[in-house]
C-alpha cells in the first residue's frame, strides 16, 4: 500500500531551508516519492497552524520510512533543523473500498 509524508512546517531561515528543499526533492524521487501539496492554499480547520504544508506520495510504507533514513535526505534535512519549525508524520494510505 502506498503512504503519504505530511509536514507542517514554519520556516524560520528561508535561505537554509531553500537549500533543504533543494537536495530533499532529490531524495524524496529517488524513493519513488511524488509531491501531491507543496505549500499551496489551505485553511486550518483544527489544531496548530503552519504556513507550509507538504504531502508527498510513497509507494509504500517502507519506501517511506527508507527515504527519510536514507543518508541524502538526512544530509538535506541537517539545512532544515535550526532553519524551520516541522512536524512530519508518515501514514500507510487505505486502500480504495472494493465493490
């Protein structure tokens, strides 16, 4: 089954971030990953609100899990910490209900 990586994110460095998002959107293909939101328009229903949010699509859990263990979005990911607020959370997709 598929899972999405949701982050809710404040950046608080734009310069370190940018490079952050430029080595992670590397990392996050290699792994099969593909962006769905990407700091687009939302309104917060509930909860703590972050400017930025980003859902990206795995092709599985593992996948997921392997992208952000990995060592080329850990070493993106050193430019996000100190640079931004972020919460992320990856959740296994259900499956479409059969017929």
């Amino acid at each position: 089954m598929t899972a999405l990586w949701i982050a809710h994110v404040t950046v608080t460095d734009p310069d370190a971030y940018g490079r952050y998002a430029a080595e992670a959107g590397p990392a996050i293909a290699a792994h099969g990953g593909v962006f769905l939101a990407r700091g687009g328009r939302f309104r917060q229903m509930e909860g703590n609100e972050r400017p930025r949010n980003v859902v990206a699509r795995f092709p599985s859990f593992d996948a997921a899990i392997a992208c952000y263990e990995s060592s080329a979005y850990q070493a993106a990911l050193a430019h996000a910490k100190g640079a931004s607020e972020r919460d992320l959370v990856i959740v296994e997709e259900t499956p479409p209900p059969t017929e």
